[in-house]
C-alpha cells in the first residue's frame, strides 16, 4: 500500500499508513455492525468501545495519571486560546504568557478579551529563533497560570525543558499541538495540555486536552457550556455530538503508536529523523540555513531558507516532481518548512536530504 508520496505537510499531516489502511477496511462495515463508524449513535456500543479504548491508550501513552480528566473536544486548539482563560482566572487575574512564535502570539492576544494577561516574554525582536533561559523570563507573581506553546509550528521552535511558574499555586499550560505524543512528557508537571490532533495523532476536527481534575469546576459565569471543560468531564466528552470519525482515527493512531513501542520509541525515531534534516542543513556550507537557535530547534517542523532566495521556488517545485510535497514555508514567514511528525518515514527524511545534496549540486 505505498502511496508513492512524502507529505511533509504542517497539519492536517501525514498519517501512518497503516492507520488510513485500517481505517479503510473498517469504513464500510465497521466490524459486522452494517454501517460505517460515521452512520452510528454516539451513544451507541461501538462508538462507546472507541473513544473508551482512546482515552485509555492515550493514558498509556503520557502515563497519565487518574488526576487529571482527558477530554476530546472542537473547535480546535484555536477555541481552546479563549476557554483556557475562561475556566482558569477571573476577568480581573492576570496570567503568564511566553511568546516564542505566532501561536503562542494568537493565544497571548486571545486571552486578552477573558482576563488581563501579562507578556512574560516575547521572542518577536528575534524573529522568534530562540527561547529565554527560564530564569530570565518575567513572571508575574500573581499570575494563575504560565502558559506556553510547546512547539512552534510555524517558527520550528520547541521547549526541550519546561518553565516552572513561579508561585506554588500558579499552574503550567501548554499548546502542545505540533508536538504531542512525539516524545515523552510528564503530564504531572501540568494543569493543562491542549492539542489539535491533526498534526501527529489524526485527522483535524478533534481536540484533546488532559486537565488536573481540581481546576473544574471554576469557569467564569460566561463561560458558554462547550467551553466548560467541566462539562466534558462530567459527562466523558459525550455532553453532546462528539467529532466521532476523528476520534476514531485517534484511537487507531494511539494504538500503532503502543504497538511500535511507545513514546520512548517514538521520540527516538524522532530525534534520529530531525538530527539527519538539520545537519543536512547546517552541513550545506550556508546554501541551506536554519535561523533557529540549536538548542530549541523543533524535531517536528524544520525550517529553513536557501541563501540564494531566488532558488525557493525551483526547490519547492522540483521536490514535488520528486513526490515530496507540501515543502512550502507558511504564508507568513516564506521559506522552506519540512514537517516531520511521527508518521513520516525515516526514508523520507533520507530521501529529502539526499534530494537537498543534489540540488544543490547542480546550483554551484
Ligand atoms: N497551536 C499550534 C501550535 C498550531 O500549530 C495550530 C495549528 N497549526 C494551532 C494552535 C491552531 O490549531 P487549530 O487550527 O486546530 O485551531
């Protein structure tokens, strides 16, 4: 079943392929029930199977702990840029935001409208190429909580370590959308994690976000009831009709991300797939450039220019003749933007470093 393509697509992305396969052969009569996945109740037995057996394999995954309720939402992680200030402070709290690249720009500038949040720290003067060393950043002692993007999509940024908000009360948020399930991460050490799922874990329409149970239960009076993280939590994200194909490509993807070992395993392949693109990159004798900081550099999303600008699109163009798609930079930034989620094959980042070797053999 090789579909002859690397997409190296920033999200909706590449999924593994045995997952699409899966999916594909279940589509028309899911398991002898007569109907697709898409014709049932949600409050039917097999779709209950579904997003049960999800939210254990996720639990597996990250270790998550019976603390915290894991909820599957929409809106995607942009709705979750409003509900976080809604069911964390007062219109009156303030809260800690780390600005290293547009999203977290767009949840800083969201969060304006529900409380009054405080920029700890902003990369823009940078062009958001690096992170602050944690103990420089400028906490506000009253903050409710830090909020952070783990990774930064379009900028190729990441955490590799995580701030610690600086009064014992305050709680660490993140986006962690561009980097969820990639690699390890100890949920413990949050109050809350959000994720659009189209990047590593499925298709988008679907929005997970694991919460420490004790922050229920206090959203402003505003708050309309789909932004309640309670009222997912009560009512095991059935409260009303939840995006159940999407959650069903989870629970697909969790599963084969079990199978090849876990997150462990994961983040290794991961770490192996980055290391090869970026010292591709730094090794090209300046023909390729990544602006970014080394240590913080995303293993999701690579970015890069070439230095003769002029040449983009002709790379662009004939990585695609060579079946590697979707290279393209974002609108916003331009470039060259490789994204490698879990589900892209080492032999695709072989295949795209090679092909980088050899254009730039034949542009002296
Ligand atoms: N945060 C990050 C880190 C993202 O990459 C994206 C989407 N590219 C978003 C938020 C917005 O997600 P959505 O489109 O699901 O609202």
């Amino acid at each position: 079943g090789d579909r002859g393509v690397y997409n190296f697509a920033a999200g909706p992305a590449t999924l593994p392929e045995s997952v699409i396969l899966k999916a594909q052969s279940e589509l028309y009569n899911y398991r002898g029930s007569g109907m697709s996945i898409m014709e049932m109740s949600h409050r039917g037995k097999e779709f209950d199977a579904v997003i049960k057996k999800a939210e254990s394999d996720l639990r597996r995954l990250l270790s998550i702990s019976d603390d915290f309720s894991v909820l599957f939402l929409q809106g995607g992680a942009t709705t979750q840029f409003a509900a976080v200030p809604l069911n964390l402070c007062n219109p009156e709290d303030t809260a800690d935001y780390i600005v290293t690249g547009s999203w977290s720009d767009k949840s800083f500038k969201e969060a304006q409208k529900f409380c009054k949040p405080n920029l700890a720290w902003s990369g823009k003067s940078d062009k958001y190429t690096n992170i602050l060393p944690f103990d420089e950043i400028q906490q506000n002692p009253d903050a409710k909580y830090l909020h952070i993007c783990s990774n930064e999509t379009i900028h190729g940024v990441e955490f590799k370590n995580y701030p610690k908000p600086k009064n014992n009360s305050s709680i660490l948020v993140a986006d962690m959308s561009s980097n969820f399930c990639s690699k390890p991460v100890d949920v413990s050490k949050f109050g809350l994690i959000y994720a659009g799922a189209q990047k590593n874990v499925g298709p988008s329409g679907v929005t997970i976000a694991i919460i420490r149970r004790d922050l229920l239960g206090h959203a402003q009076p505003i708050t309309p009831v789909m932004l309640d993280y309670k009222t997912h939590s009560d009512s095991a994200s059935l409260y009303n009709t939840p995006p159940c194909f999407a959650i069903y490509i989870c629970a697909l993807v969790f599963e084969d991300l079990l199978d090849q070992g876990g997150l462990v395993a994961i983040a290794q392949n991961n770490a192996k797939k980055a290391g090869l693109l970026y010292e591709a990159i730094d090794g090209s004798g300046g023909f390729y450039v990544c602006p970014v900081e080394k240590s913080v550099r995303s293993f999701m999303n690579v970015p890069f220019t070439l230095q003769r600008s002029e040449l983009e699109k002709k790379f662009i163009e004939e990585a695609a003749k060579e079946r590697m798609v979707q290279l393209k930079g974002h609108r916003s930034v331009g470039g060259v933007r490789a994204s490698i989620y879990n589900a892209m094959p080492l032999a695709g980042v072989e295949k795209l470093v090679s092909f980088m070797k050899d254009f730039q053999a034949r542009h002296p």
